[in-house]
C-alpha cells in the first residue's frame, strides 16, 4: 500500500461544517454528499473539497450554499477550485439527477463520449454539469445528511447507468464484456485520455462495486444475462447494427440538456 494514495485524507473539520449545512438547508427530501479527492483516499490535506448538495427544488437555498461552501475553504486551510463555477456544480435538483441517470449529459439516446477539455464555457455548460453528477453519485463518495431513501434511489440508477456507458462505450451488443473489460473503457478513452481529462475514474475496488451493482441491475431487469462462467454479460435482445451503441441507454431519456461512509 502506498500511504500518500491510499490512505484517506479526509479534512474532518470541512465534512463537519458541510454536514452542518446540509442539516440546516435539507430542502424537500434532499441530502448532500462529499466526493472527489478527499473521499477517494487521493488527496492532499489541503485539496478542494467536492460536494454536491441534491434538493427537490434548490434555487432558494443554492446561493446561500456557495457563498457557504467558498467561506469554508479557506476557513479550514483549503485551495478553493474554482473551474467550475460551484453555482454550477454545487447543487443539483431531483430532475438534474434523473437527467444525469439517463445519460443526458452524453447526449443520450444517441451517446457521444468526449474527453473533457479545459474550455471555461464547456466546463459550465449543462452537458459537463451532468456528467459530473454522475460521477459525484457513482464514484467514491461520503453520505453526509439527509433523505436515504431518495440518496438510495439515485445512486443505484447511478450505478446503472454507468454500466449502460460502459457497454455502450464498448459497442454492445456486439461485445460480451467482463467486469474488467467494462471497467478498462471507463478509465482510459480511445485517445489515451485517463482520470479527469475522460469520465473522472481511477484504477480501485469502488469502480467495480458500481459495475458489479449496476450489470446486476440491468441482469435483473432483463437487459443482461450473466454473469456466465467466464465472468461475461450479454444481452438478451438483439437490436439492429444501427442501434447497437444506445440499445442499452436508458428509454425515454431526456432532450434537454456527522458524516458517514458512502452507506450503499
């Protein structure tokens, strides 16, 4: 083990004013998280700290939440990362997250992956908002308040739909891919591009958890069957060649664009 990765870092003093805010602006069954650096074991003591606060309806409480957030940094001897405006990336309502779920935010029916590029306009815009509240939900994170019920909800169709992403990444039904293989073409893109620049994975036990919970999601469903004795999902329909990427996003997809471990 190599102590300056894996052993968390996590800023105890910032988690508890976060989960402080969070109880104090709860919305409508809402809840917050921590994500990124911090609650992956990956970053420095004074790392930005990545939160997302979820509410049914977050316009009223969402302005006194950033001006809170950016207080906090340097409150508690933290860089503040500011690439991405937190007006932007702070709060998400209930129907953000149903948006990111089915993979609006890659342009789904019709998915299209892109690495992400340090354009200040593309990195504020809705297609890249999306996109990083499903890797805040699916990826490492830290429940820090509020409503389980509807956290639950959404990190499980997070789950999925990161498993649809990978399959379609790898051009199913066409492939029948293991876990390893459905894992490989999250972390690194066609071009080489890896981490932050592709879908913000790192190489650990939590992306296979999200794609062991998330393939067993669409087997339930009927989508998949497998695992086989290999370890390979396939599908159980047969689209046409023309529908193989998306035959697997989900149906009905948009047009438009005291804290506790992650308890899943």
């Amino acid at each position: 083990m190599n102590p300056a990765r894996d052993t968390p870092t996590v800023p105890s003093g910032a988690l508890r004013r976060a989960a402080a805010l969070a109880g104090a602006h709860p919305g409508p069954g809402g809840y917050a998280v921590a994500y990124g650096s911090h609650a992956s074991g990956h970053g420095r003591p004074t790392s930005d700290l990545d939160l997302l606060f979820v509410h049914d309806r977050p316009a009223t409480p969402c302005a006194e939440l950033v001006t809170a957030v950016i207080a906090l940094h340097p409150g508690e001897g933290l860089t503040l990362d500011t690439e991405v405006r937190h007006d932007v990336k702070l709060c998400a309502s209930f129907d953000d997250i149903d948006q990111a779920t089915a993979l609006a935010g890659f342009g789904a029916p019709h998915l299209r992956v892109t690495p992400v590029t340090d354009d200040p306009e593309e990195l504020n815009a809705a297609p890249f908002r999306l996109r990083l509240f499903l890797s805040a939900l699916s990826g490492p994170h830290m429940f820090l308040a509020g409503d389980l019920t509807a956290y639950r909800r959404h990190t499980a169709a997070a789950d999925r739909a990161t498993a649809q992403l990978a399959l379609a990444l790898l051009g199913c039904p066409t492939a029948a891919p293991t876990v390893t293989e459905a894992a490989g073409c999250l972390l690194t893109g066609p071009g080489g591009h890896r981490g932050k620049d592709w879908l913000g994975w790192e190489e650990g036990p939590a992306l296979y958890a999200t794609l062991h919970r998330g393939l067993a999601a669409l087997n339930g469903s009927g989508l998949l069957s497998g695992p086989d004795h290999e370890g390979r999902y396939r599908t159980r329909a047969r689209p046409t060649a023309g529908h193989a990427a998306t035959a697997l996003t989900p149906r009905g997809a948009p047009t438009r664009p005291g804290p506790v471990p992650n308890p899943r």
